[in-house]
C-alpha cells in the first residue's frame, strides 16, 4: 500500500529529476547548440554536465551541513527582512521559469496536437491542471513520475534505436571547430537546462535527514541519465539533419519523431505517442515550479488560512500564465537567457553558501 506522509522514495527522488532535466531541454537545447557549436554540441554537454556535478557536489555539502532543509534552516536562522527578500526573489525565479516552461508546453502542443485551438487556451487549460496536481502534493506526483518512467522512457530508447539507421556519419565531422567562446556559451545554455538542481536544496523535508546522502548520489545519477539522453538525441539529429538545417528548427526532437518510419497500422501514428513523452516531462517542469513558487509566497506572506492560501497560488497562476504569454513574444527569449546568465545563476550559486554564512549555526534551529 502507498503511504500517505508527504515522503517520498530516492528511486521516485531520482524519476522525479530526470523528467525536470530531460523536458525542456531536449527540445530547445539541439537547435541552439547546432547554431553556436555545430557538432561541437557533444562537448558543451560534456562541460554543461561536468559544471553541474560540481554544483550538485557544492549543494551536497551544503545539506550536510544543516540538521534540517534549506528553507526551515533560513527562517529560523536569517532576520525576517533577509528571508523576505530570498522568498520573494524565489518566487519571482519560479514564477519565470515555469512560465517557460509552460509556454514551450502549450506551444509544441499546438503545434504537434491541436493545431485549430487558441494558445492562450491551451496554455490556461495547462496551467489548471498543473494546478491540481499541485494540490496533490509532492507524494502523489512522485508516484505517477514513478509509474510513466518505463512507460515512456522504453519506447523513446526504441525510437532513437530506430532513427539510427538514418543517421549520416558525414555529418559528424569535423569536430573540435568551434571557439572556446561558443563553446563556453553552449555550456552555459547546458547548465541553465540543468538548473533545477537548486531544488536539491529544498528536497530534504520530503526525504528525510537519513537519507540525505542517497539523494544526493540518486539526483547525479538522474543528471547523468539526462545528460546520455541529451547527447543520444544530439547525435542522431546531427546526424540525420546536418548542423546547418537542425539550427533553422524549433523543435527538432518532435521533428525527428514524426520523420521515423515504422511499419504496420498499429504503429503509424507510435510518433504522436512519442511526442505526448515531451508533454509530460515539461508537464513536470512546470509542476515542480509551480509548487515551490506557491510555497515560497506561501512563507513570504506567512499564508496560514485555506482561503488565504489559495488566494496565493491563483495569484502564482495569473503570473505563470501572463510570463508564459510574454514569451512568446520577439526579444523574450533573449531576455530568459540573460536573466539565467546574469542573475539566476549568480543567485543559485551564492545564496547555498551564504545562508549558513549568515545565520545562526547549523545546529541552531529554535527561535530567531
């Protein structure tokens, strides 16, 4: 029998990071890296991949060092304007990236589903069901993430097994080309595909201070998976498709789906199958983000009441779904990427560190 007590498993802790790490970025990451680096995009996520274990290592040792999570430590540790300002700002790095990831949902499922619908109502219709999983808490999402692994990861690997046999080994070479500028740029772009490893911080509370360690090793291990599926796909789209002609695609992955050639009725249409793996791994992006955005305004308003409560998370839901309408707008990708570069980045990397620098020791959890 499942349990009920907000807990969830390292294997579902695993399951639950691969479908973050894998949604968005198997779709945007391709064309961007054929444009900067050519075939060269192996190495950036090489690099991209190398930086984030060193991320998650710096994470772990930060979790180490505390007898509880990261948020419980930094209300009891910091002076309340100090922790008002790291959940605001928290919440705004949330409601942005699920805004995203919620407009590249909507957007490749108008484009490989419903083709006649407005985007503003698939992208609201979206969002209320994020909405309801939401509610369902971090228990209840890890066992459907647990359920759909197989479900979908077995048939991808097949897929990609068959797009083999069109792959072109011309279009492979040559490599080592790009400048180290390009290459340093694809790398960035790699990391900030990675960049839910700041939840790690947070995951504590549903795991227990037991098994810290295991989770820890269990989010590489699901880095690391991520990352041989990233560089599968990368291949098999270079190799296919040429640099030149996958940097002029949006979304080259659905492409590559629907261009496998599989024989007998029953499989005709196994793409659209494949391209509903895309929907739930950015449906789980944007789940994520969404809990954590209602959390943190949560703790930045001391929300204690239901209604009060709920009041909030509509408020989390207008601005994800008015982000999401912003970018489809021209400039707003541009201005996602410099947001990564010269602001989330800089955060996530110095607020693990300077928190415990700041507040009380670890062990000083009671009171402010």
């Amino acid at each position: 029998m499942f349990s009920d007590n907000d807990q969830i498993s390292i294997r579902q802790v695993f399951r639950l990071f691969v479908f973050d790490f894998v949604g968005g970025s198997t779709l945007v990451l391709p064309a961007r890296l054929a444009a900067l680096t050519g075939v060269d995009g192996l190495l950036c996520i090489a690099l991209g991949g190398g930086i984030a274990s060193l991320y998650l290592f710096y994470i772990g040792k930060v979790i180490k060092g505390m007898d509880t999570d990261f948020l419980t430590f930094m209300q009891y540790s910091l002076p309340r304007w100090l922790t008002k300002s790291i959940l605001f700002l928290l919440t705004l790095h949330c409601i942005l990236v699920a805004g995203y990831g919620a407009y590249i949902f909507a957007d490749v499922m108008k484009i490989g589903l419903v083709a006649g619908e407005h985007y503003s109502l698939i992208l609201a219709l979206i969002l209320l069901v994020a909405a309801y999983a939401v509610y369902g808490g971090v228990e209840s999402r890890a066992r459907v993430y647990e359920v759909l692994f197989w479900i979908l990861f077995v048939p991808l690997f097949l897929m990609l097994l068959l797009a083999l046999r069109d792959v072109g080994l011309s279009n492979l070479t040559p490599v080592f080309t790009s400048s180290l500028s390009a290459v340093g740029k694809g790398s960035l772009l790699v990391l900030f595909c990675l960049m839910p490893l700041f939840l790690v911080l947070f995951f504590p509370a549903y795991v227990g201070k037991e098994k810290r360690k295991k989770m820890v090793a269990s989010v590489f291990a699901a880095l690391w998976f991520a990352l041989g599926v990233m560089a599968i796909l990368y291949v098999i789209l270079v190799g296919k498709f040429g640099t030149a002609s996958l940097a002029s695609m949006e979304y080259p992955a659905i492409t590559l789906m629907s261009s496998i050639e599989l024989r007998g009725s029953f499989l005709k249409r196994f793409d659209a199958f494949m391209i509903g793996m895309w929907f739930f791994t950015l449906f789980a992006l944007v789940n994520v983000f969404l809990f954590y955005g209602k959390l943190f305004l949560q703790k930045l308003f001391g929300c204690r009441a239901r209604g009060t409560r709920g009041a909030g998370f509509v408020a989390v839901l207008l601005l994800v779904y008015a982000a999401a309408m912003l970018f489809r707008l021209e400039g707003s990708k541009a201005f996602f990427t410099n947001y990564m570069r010269w602001f989330a980045m800089p955060f996530m990397v110095i607020l693990p560190a300077a928190v415990p620098a700041w507040g009380k020791p670890a062990g000083s959890t009671k009171g402010r």
